[in-house]
C-alpha cells in the first residue's frame, strides 16, 4: 500500500478504504478455503465495527477529548468524551473477531494468493 499524505491512508474517501478493507478481509478467508457464509457474516460484523469505530473517531475530532454539555439548571459544565472510551472497546473486538477468524499479519495473504501484509 502506497503511502499517502496524511500517513498510509492519508486522504483517500472512507467508502474507498472501508472497501478495501471489506474485500481484503474476504481475500483472507478466500485464501485460507473458508470464504463460507458463518465466516462472511463474521466479516459484516467486523464492518459495523468499523464503521463505528470511524464514527467514535469522527466524534474525537469534532467534540475532542472533553465536552461541553448543559447541566439540568442550565449551566454549562464539562465532561470527558464518552467516544474516547469507547474507540479502544470496538477496537479490542476487531482485534478479538480477526484473532477468531484466524487473521493476522503472520498469515496475512495479499491479493491474488501471495503473502505479505495488506490488510
């Protein structure tokens, strides 16, 4: 994968890399002869999560680290970003439903059969 600005996937649309990732998670399981339908089913849960791990992501950007919210007699106050506990939990249950799956840079397969770590 080609770096880009911004880091490795720097400014590509999030529907193109979302795409990518969707169809190397398929090319995994492809490779390893279990591209069936309880494993494909894993990998649109693994997709929801991604999708809302972007979503938390786009909230840490917006809202940042802490927000400010209105009390119930009006005021203000300010309260850590709820998105920033969540983000490493989805994280860890990618982590988790990959490892299930069997997929991992040790065994990562790049597209058309070969080995590497394109995932």
């Amino acid at each position: 994968m080609k770096l880009k600005e911004g880091g490795i996937l720097g400014k590509i649309k999030p529907e193109t890399i979302r795409k990518r990732v969707k169809d190397s998670l398929i090319e995994q399981l492809k490779s390893k002869g279990a591209d069936v339908d309880i494993f494909t089913d894993q990998i649109n849960d693994y997709m929801a999560m991604w999708d809302l791990k972007e979503s938390l992501k786009a909230d840490i950007e917006k809202n940042g680290l802490r927000m400010m919210y209105k009390t119930a007699n009006g005021g203000k106050a300010e309260k850590d970003n709820p998105s920033v506990k969540q983000l490493p939990a989805v994280n860890k249950q990618m982590l988790m439903l990959l490892k299930q799956m069997e997929i991992s840079t040790d065994n990562a397969v790049r597209k058309g059969g070969g080995k590497g770590d394109d995932l």
